[in-house]
C-alpha cells in the first residue's frame, strides 16, 4: 500500500512537465490520458517494488521525495530533461556552482513535494509479515501492478507507442524514475562516480624537426564556457558583444557545431580524436586525451582552470586551479573572474623549455548567475537580471545580463592576445572555443544540457575565434586568407583534436588529416 500510494504521489503531484508535454500530443484525449497515468503509475510501483522494503521504506522514501523536490523545481524552472548526461552535470558540480542554484525559489517545493510527504510518512506504522509471507505478497503486487498497467496501455496502444516513437525524450521527464534511471546508467559507465586509468593513445607521436634556431611556440588554447554563436558579435549579432576582437584581426568560424550541450560531454569529447563523428562515451571517456598526445611527443602542456576540473582531460597532467584565487581586484566571495587566468601566464609558460600548449578553462557565461560573471563597469545592456532565479526577470533582463558577460569575454580574450604579443621568445597563437551554448528562454528552455538529439541550435552552436602573431604565421607558414575562407564552412569541434596536432606539426598515427582546418592552408 505504501508503493502503491508513493507512486500515486509521484505519477500526480511530482510530473507537471511529464503531463504538459505528453498530452500536447493528444490534447483533450481523456483515453489516452487514463492510459498514460496507469502506465506512469506502474512503472514507478514496479521500480519501488524491486527497491522498497519494510526495513528500508522510510529512509529510501525520504531520500526520493527529498531528490524528487529538487528535480521538480529545477526542471520546472529550467524546462530541462533529467537524462543520464544531465545527471552527470550534477553529479560532477562543486559546491560553488550548486550554491548558486540554492534561492529562495526552492523552499516551496522542498515543503510541498519533500517535506509535507516525508512527514507523514514518518508517521505510519509498518506492519511486519514473515519473509515467506512478505514475499508472497510482493509477488501477487508486481503480477497486479503488470497486468493492470498492460491494460491500461493497451487501452491506448497506438496513440502511447506513437509517442513513445516520435518523442522519446518524454521519458526524461517522468520523475523519479528518469534519474533513478540514469543514476544506474552512470553507474555503469565511466562517471564521476566510477573512475579508472586512462587507456594511452597516440604514444607514437612526435614533433617535425625544424630550422635551427626558430623559436619555440606557444599555444593558448581558451575553453570558453556556455557561449552560444546567436549573440556573439562577431557572427553579425544585432549587438556588437566583441568590440575588441573585431580590432585584432582574429579568424571568426561563425558556423561551429559543438559535441554536446553540456561540459559534462563536450569538454571530453572534444579533446577526443573519436568525437561526434565516431561518437562512443565510453571510449572517450576510457581514454587520454589530445593533452596527452602533445605530451607524448615532447610538447608540454598546462591546464589553467578558473571552473570545475578537466573532466579528465588533463588527468594526471599539469593544472593550476584559480578559482579559489584571493587575488584583489579580480577575486571576491569564493569566485574569480576570468582576468585570473592570464595572471603570470608568462613566468608559467617560461617555467619549461621548447613548445607548449597551454589551456585556459574560463567561468565564462556559466548560468545562471550571468550577473557573477563581468566587472561592473562591462554592464553594458541594461536592465541587467541580478539574481540567480531568472524565474523573476523578464526575458530581456535575461539576455542583457548574458550579453555582458559575452563583451568581458570579448575583453579577456584581446588582454590574451595582449599578453602573447608580449613574449616575444615564442611564436605565439590563440584558439578560443566554447564548449557549448544557451537557452535563454527560446521555446521556454534555459540554461543547457538538453539531450543532444532534439538539443536546439542555441545550445550547440558556438563561437570559434583563432589569432596568430606574425612570427607563427611565416615559421608555419600559414595562408591567413585560405583560413578565412575555411572559417566560412561548417565547422566541429571534432575537428579541435587533428587541428591542434596539425598546427603543431604532430606526427601521430591518431591524426585525421581530412578533419584538420589547417590542412591546405599551410606549409
């Protein structure tokens, strides 16, 4: 009866969202909503049934009503889908970033979906059976549970397997069973949860030679966070957010597609040389990464994070972590801004001999607390959305304060440029690329980490800006204008991997010429 009534609780009072998008497909249909509920009410007493019992049934209840308060809120909230990859994202979060998802915003489904439930559950007395009894009982309940939700789905067999068929990602909304669901997938796979040494690759690579005393290079790689291609300057946004890189001559690829819509997924994938094109999580996750590669063949690398971590990216390579920084004028309340990481670039590339990659891991545009992410005097577009729960601003507040923290990108990304003009020991280069977009209320979606099949543009197009000094360009002897006319075509960020080991002159049997941009448009 407890199963029974906590699945009746979830199926009604906890998938608002699940019930929207579903019966958009068969509006008004009173069948196929009658079908629906018996099937949404036994898949969860099925599942409960499996995990709940007499000895553990308040503990695992409070737990999935106190879980359950949280998924409802945030997928309300957000119009997000709790699948395996958004758990991830949640699963790897710090505790800077889920503090700032803590407002004032979840006290009333923490009281009504946790706390209210959770209290008269307490209040029940459990009656005990004997194991053989008990078991009996649990047996008849499951066949119940099967037969009656059969029915029902049957009822409706058609208009249910055409949902099921032409809107899969529904299920992702069906809570608590989507992220039980997805806590198991996780659990199977390679996940923060569940880590395991790197598998080597590319140990075979090695650098060209080169004319005696040219100087060595320098590579800054810039990992931008949730920048999307709609309102990046430089791509003809209505909105010049990129004043200062429009003055630095940089290469603009206004057509780039990332692997995923979250860091969870694309940071891994695209350091991977198997990607989207090849795409197979676990393998991109079992396996070293392009770092790796450049460090097999003698290139050193540095991971400067001002973020949450590599991902594993850089596992047991050189990082530098700066987000807990104390640094004045650039640091305050446990956060940096992204200034920090071109902080004593020069002495740390200096630190080691020959070329050298170095990555930067911005803060960026990471949501929602757009507000946290630029200096004042980079508030632009006003009025600007100051608090963390978009749920009270208005659309434009919204983007206004996104915009912002875009045009202090655009000025992090020119004082880059700056500082690698100045080390004038090494050839030097930039690669800026955003790991993944937005949502800023397109359709009702915020924030990120849709299931990449039906992720909108928004959350996958990102921006992709590359400079070199003039030293670089004649000892590599690039083509800038073939560049930009390759610039001009779709562009992945598979294509990250074989073009950094291609700029680098990187011989490795891992490198895929046919995916390097910079293959034609250089010596």
């Amino acid at each position: 009866m407890l199963i029974l009534a906590a699945s009746l609780f979830f199926a009604l009072a906890c998938n608002s969202l699940f019930w929207r998008s579903a019966m958009a497909a068969n509006p008004g249909s009173v069948m196929f909503a009658l079908s629906l509920f018996a099937l949404l009410v036994g898949v969860h007493a099925l599942l409960l049934s499996v995990l709940l019992w007499r000895w553990n049934a308040k503990v695992l209840l409070t737990l999935l009503f106190i879980t359950t308060a949280f998924a409802v809120h945030y997928m309300s909230s957000f119009n997000v889908y709790l699948d395996a990859d958004m758990l991830r994202n949640v699963l790897a979060t710090d505790r800077k970033e889920s503090s700032e998802l803590m407002t004032p915003a979840l006290i009333l489904p923490l009281l009504g979906y946790g706390l209210l439930p959770t209290l008269l559950l307490w209040r029940l007395r459990l009656r005990k059976r004997s194991w053989g009894k008990a078991l009996l009982w649990r047996v008849a309940f499951m066949l119940g549970v099967v037969l009656v939700t059969g029915a029902g789905a049957m009822a409706s067999f058609q208009d249910i397997s055409a949902l099921m068929r032409n809107h899969r990602e529904v299920r992702y909304l069906a809570t608590p069973v989507n992220y039980l669901i997805a806590l198991k997938q996780n659990l199977a796979s390679s996940s923060p949860i569940k880590k395991q040494p790197k598998l080597p690759i590319g140990t075979d690579a090695k650098v060209l030679p080169r004319a005696t005393g040219s100087k060595p290079r320098l590579l800054v790689l810039v990992v931008g966070e949730t920048v999307r291609a709609q309102n990046w300057g430089l791509n003809g946004y209505a909105r010049q957010t990129t004043p200062e890189l429009a003055q630095t001559g940089a290469v603009n690829f206004p057509d780039m597609h990332a692997c995923g819509s979250s860091t969870e997924v694309s940071l891994p994938c695209m350091f991977s040389p198997y990607g989207r094109h090849d795409y197979d999580e676990k393998k991109i996750r079992d396996h070293q990464s392009l770092l790796h590669v450049l460090e097999h063949a003698g290139i050193s690398t540095l991971w400067r994070d001002n973020q949450s971590g590599c991902k594993g990216v850089c596992e047991n390579l050189p990082i530098e972590r700066l987000d807990d920084a104390k640094t004045p004028g650039l640091c305050a309340d446990g956060r940096c801004m992204d200034e920090i990481l071109i902080e004593n670039l020069a002495s740390q590339v200096r630190a080691k001999p020959g070329d050298r990659v170095v990555v930067l891991h911005q803060l960026g545009n990471h949501g929602p607390s757009y507000f946290q992410r630029y200096p004042a005097q980079f508030r632009q577009f006003v009025p600007t959305c100051d608090t963390p729960d978009l749920g009270k601003c208005d659309r434009q507040q919204i983007v206004n304060s996104y915009d912002n923290a875009i045009r202090y990108t655009d000025h992090f990304l020119s004082r880059t440029i700056a500082t690698l003009r100045g080390l004038d020991d090494y050839d030097t280069a930039m690669i800026y690329l955003s790991d993944h977009g937005e949502s800023l209320g397109e359709k009702g979606l915020y924030l990120h980490g849709m299931p990449y099949a039906i992720a909108p543009e928004e959350q996958t197009r990102v921006p992709m800006v590359m400079w070199f000094s003039p030293g670089f360009v004649a000892d590599r002897g690039l083509d800038i204008q073939c560049l930009r006319h390759r610039a001009g075509q779709r562009t992945e960020q598979d294509n990250l991997f074989p073009s950094v080991l291609g700029l680098m002159q990187v011989q490795t049997s891992v490198y895929d010429r046919s995916r390097d941009v910079f293959a034609g448009c250089a010596g």
